[in-house]
C-alpha cells in the first residue's frame, strides 16, 4: 500500500476554474481548451460544484451553469493519503476530487492523477481481476446522436467501436463526443390561445391566438458516425498485464481506458482508468 504519498504531492495546483454566475458556453470553452473532463466552480472564491462533460451532455438546452453544475462535490484534505482518495472515487462513483482547505480551493485530484502516481510503484497484479467485461459496444456505422445516448443511458464514459465483422475498430470517449459538439442557436414558436373554452369543436379560425417566439441555445452533437470521430490508434493490453504497467500505458498516451484482449486480439472487455484504483483500495 502506497501509504506514503499523499494529495498534495500529486494534486494539480493550477486548476481551470469556473465562476458564478457563469454560462454553459464558457465552460465548454474551457472543457475544449484545456481537454479537461470537468472543472470546480468558484464563488466568492469559495468552492460550490463541479461541472463536467456528463453534466452538458445530459442537460443540452440548460444554459446557466448554476443548473448545470453537481452542487457540494466530495472533497478531500491535501495532508490525506492517495489510498483515502481513491476510496472516495470509488465510493462516490466520480471521477475527480476538489482539494479544499476553509472551504478555499487548493488544488484538483482527478483519477488520471492516480493513476500517474500507480505507474510509479511497480504493481504486477493482473489487471484482469479488476476489468469489467460489461462493456457497451456501438456499429462503426452508428449515428454519434446515437452513440451519446448509449453512453448516457448506460452510465459510461466510454465505447468500444466495432465493425459489421464485430473486429475492434475503435473507441468513443465523452470527451470525443464534446470535442465534437457545437451550440446550435434557433428560434421556436408556440401558440397559446386567449380563451379558456377551447374544445375539440372550435375552429382555429374563430379562436384569438398569441404566438410567442422564443430563443434555444442547445449542444448539438453533429450529423456523423462513430467510425468518423473515433480513436482508431488503440493501446491494447491482456488479462495479464501488470497494474502499474498499464497505468504507465495511460499516462504516456493520456487515455482513459485500455481494450483487454486475448492472443488472437480478439476484445474482451474494457479496462477504465478507475478500475486500476481498485489495487489500493481495501473497500
């Protein structure tokens, strides 16, 4: 057990950081930007949530990033020890830990962080024991609409992609999902009617209508297949593998998750960065 590190030698201290008020398009400006998954949200200086790529997703047309944002996220102490971190991440089901001392923000733990700090301490078990063979596979020919759905429905941040010969071809992240999505601004119409009697018997015509226009600002996720945005340059790894060798496999090639295959390469199942914490972690 890796007892002696703790947050503050592996947290992010230059954080990216929302403020209140804010909007929904400034933070995917900043998702974008600095290819982050989710950043704090500030006020007053004070930490209040967290934002992430999940929470636009799931919310589409929501603008304003006080609805938007997870209010009161865990957080954690910078004195307290990567195994208590990863406890939390894997308690909590999230993916990134405020470090916060008075209620000010000191610093960011996320799971890449761990995993960075697992490649370091030379962990031979195998990685088998902690993958998950419940993966969500989509066509390289399905819609990305499609795709984004799947994920949100499933509760993934990642899909294996693969072919009509059902061969792996590629992966989907959120973060390729975001990367991907624009703001679409369009003007919607609704008629409301100024009586109070309307029945199925009323003729439109004899009725005083008001139409109101109204303004929709929604993440719209473009007209395209997986195959057109996927990850085709696939670090693979075995059942075998060694824990700390495929956290450096992560780190090196700042990936969320590593397809488990066998001798023939044939998939098996998905390994996710937030698995690999399960090493440390007596839960």
């Amino acid at each position: 057990m890796p007892k002696n590190i703790k947050v503050s030698d592996i947290m992010v201290k230059d954080v990216a950081c929302a403020t209140l008020p804010g909007s929904r398009d400034e933070v995917l400006e900043i998702l974008k930007a600095k290819k982050v998954s989710g950043v704090p949200v500030l006020k007053d200086g004070k930490l209040v949530g967290i934002v992430s790529r999940s929470n636009l997703l799931q919310n589409p047309e929501e603008e304003q990033l006080a609805l938007l944002m997870t209010r009161d996220p865990v957080s954690i102490s910078a004195d307290k020890d990567i195994t208590d971190a990863a406890r939390l991440i894997l308690q909590h089901n999230i993916r990134r830990l405020p470090v916060v001392e008075d209620g000010k923000l000191q610093g960011l733990l996320t799971v890449a962080d761990l995993v960075g700090a697992l490649a370091d301490l030379n962990l031979t078990d195998h990685v088998g024991q902690y993958s998950s063979n419940k993966s969500v596979p989509v066509w390289s020919e399905c819609p990305l609409n499609v795709v984004a759905r799947v994920m949100e429905l499933a509760n993934v941040k990642a899909v294996p992609v693969l072919s009509s010969e059902l061969e792996l071809v590629g992966i989907i992240s959120d973060r390729d999902v975001i990367s991907a999505s624009i703001i679409e601004d369009s003007v919607e119409m609704s008629n409301m009617s100024n009586g109070a009697d309307d029945d199925h018997w009323t003729w439109e015509s004899m009725r005083d209508t008001m139409s109101i226009y109204y303004s929709v600002s929604r993440i719209k996720v473009p007209n395209v297949f997986a195959k057109d945005i996927m990850v085709t340059s696939l670090v693979k790894a075995s059942y075998i593998s060694g824990v700390s060798e495929c956290a450096l496999k992560m780190k090196r090639n700042r990936i969320d998750q590593v397809p488990i295959v066998n001798a023939n390469q044939k998939f098996l199942g998905l390994l996710r960065d937030r698995d690999l914490l399960k090493s440390i972690v007596d839960l």
